[in-house]
C-alpha cells in the first residue's frame, strides 16, 4: 500500500480543521521505546515481587498519554529509566 502525499496533506489538513494534531514520528517512537521498557520491568517486578520496579514499569508503560510534548516524553522517559536503574535492586 502506497500513500500518495496528497492523500497524507489531506489527512493532515482535515485533522487540524477538527482541532486535531497527529503527534510527530518522534513522539510515536518515544512512546513506544519507553512503554516496551516499562512493559520489561513491569514484567521482571511482577516476577521478583520488586514493587517499586513494578510500578515504575506501569508508569513507563502509561506517562506518555498524558506528555502533550515530545521533549516532555523524552525528559520523563529517561527521568524513570534512571530511577529503575537506580531502583533495580532493591
């Protein structure tokens, strides 16, 4: 399936005509690199009954529905991996 780039300036168009705005690539790729880590140490905490790393992970998995910015997706993100690498073990 090939996407012409009329066809994507009209979905981008009629998206901010709704009050819309599709997030950029960036944004999609943060999310889903932080919630894949998040789902990681959610899983290894569920495992080794490590309740903070636990919940860490569901944070991870779920913050970026509320970040509206992708600096604040990435600032929180590497904020969180550090507190479970900092957290790991106890």
């Amino acid at each position: 399936m090939n996407i012409q780039p009329s066809a994507l300036h009209d979905v981008q168009a009629l998206s901010e005509s709704m009050g819309l705005q599709l997030p950029s690539m960036a944004y999609i790729v943060g999310a889903l690199v932080f919630s894949a880590i998040g789902y990681v140490a959610w899983s290894y905490g569920r495992k080794m009954l490590h309740t903070r790393v636990k919940w860490l992970g569901m944070t991870l998995m779920l913050y970026s529905y509320v970040a509206s910015e992708t600096w604040i997706l990435y600032l929180a993100g590497v904020g969180l991996c550090v507190a479970l690498y900092v957290w790991r073990n106890e």
